[in-house]
C-alpha cells in the first residue's frame, strides 16, 4: 500500500529552521527518526524513495544564504530552482524578490514537500516534475543545489549548466566539497561554513561554496 506524501510528511517531520538560513522555515526529518535510517528497500515497501526532500543539504544552505544576502542576483528574475528537494533555495529565491521561481524535481514526494514548505514560509512558486536536463525555457536565473554527488549525474548536469550560462543565464551552484563537482569552468562566488547533519554528513560542519558556472 502506497503512503500518501502530505500527511506522512506532516506526521513525521517538523517544522523548523536550517541552521544556516534561520529566516526560513522547512518541514524537516528528526535525524534521530528510525524511518531515515532504513534501508533503500525498506523504504521502497513503503512506497516511499529516498527523502532527500526532509533535510537541508549543505550545498541548498550555501545557495539559499547568498540569494538572501545577496538579493539583485534574483530580483525580478525568472529563476529555476533545479533538483529543488524541499525547495529550500526556491523559496529563498522568491523571499529575495524573484518575479518567477520554478522548483523542478523528479522525486514526486519533493513536489509536495515543497508545496508545504513554500506555504510555511508566504510564498508560492511553481513545480515541475519532469527530468528539465537539456531544457532551456529562458530562465534569467538557474540555481542548483547540491547536484555533483555522484559520476552519472554531474556528467549530465554539467553540459547542460555550462550551456545555459553561454546562453547568458546566470547559473549559480552551492557544493560542499562533493568528489564530482568540476575543477574547471566555476567562479568561486562565496564560502560559508554550514552546520549538517551527522547521520547524513561525515562531519559536523561542511564548507560550502557557491559558484558560478563560465560559458
């Protein structure tokens, strides 16, 4: 039997503060909750993918603290947010001035999460579950979160980044030091020291930089 998102989202998370983006408030998993511990097929019997969307990833603080210190970078903008998660840097994008923010993610739970996490914090953006990898709709602004943490993903997304930023986007990455984030092509924009959680990180406090992508 297939769990339904909203109400298990609300049963088993709570509403919260990222610790490096304190203005903003998610529904967020207690680390110490013995679902996040299961295993990918205990998970999968529940009818539930992994639940990247209930935790504030290093590299969507890094994101989120610069759009929110930094707020002409988005400001009357169209912006996507890919691989939104819990739409954390979307809805710093929309606290910052955004004339249009899209959250895009193919994890079908991460659309509801985001929806409850945009309305926790006054905002609304729109959401798109469809793989966007080698779209171009005219964003102003893409803003990626996070997204090097395996071969087979950066070696998609980062053609696809690279393409957009020659189109004249601004493309904007938060990462936290992940093995596959490229050495070459990025603009080092900012770096901040971003409290993580231990069950997910292999330490406490994970140095998180937001970079531009060059054409």
């Amino acid at each position: 039997m297939k769990t339904e998102p909203e109400s298990f989202i609300r049963a088993n998370t709570a509403l919260g503060a990222p610790p490096h983006v304190p203005e903003i408030r998610l529904h967020l998993a207690d680390e110490a909750h013995d679902l996040w511990l299961k295993t990918e097929e205990e998970l999968d019997a529940l009818g539930l993918p992994p639940p990247f969307w209930a935790f504030a990833w290093a590299g969507g603080q890094g994101l989120a603290r610069h759009l929110i210190d930094n707020p002409d970078l988005v400001a009357g903008k169209t912006v996507l947010d890919f691989a939104s998660g819990s739409g954390l840097v979307a809805i710093a994008a929309s606290l910052a001035g955004a004339a249009r923010v899209t959250a895009a993610d193919i994890d079908p739970w991460a659309a509801t999460a985001a929806r409850l996490n945009a309305a926790a914090n006054g905002v609304a953006f729109a959401f798109r579950a469809d793989d966007l990898i080698g779209a171009d709709e005219g964003w102003d602004v893409v803003l990626a979160g996070d997204v090097f943490y395996d071969r087979a993903m950066a070696e998609r997304v980062c053609p696809w980044l690279t393409a957009l930023a020659h189109r004249g986007a601004t493309v904007l990455v938060g990462d936290p030091g992940r093995a596959y984030c490229p050495k070459e092509g990025l603009e080092l924009r900012a770096t901040y020291m971003v409290p993580v959680t231990r069950a997910l990180e292999d330490s406490e406090i994970k140095r998180t930089s937001v970079w531009r992508v060059t054409p």
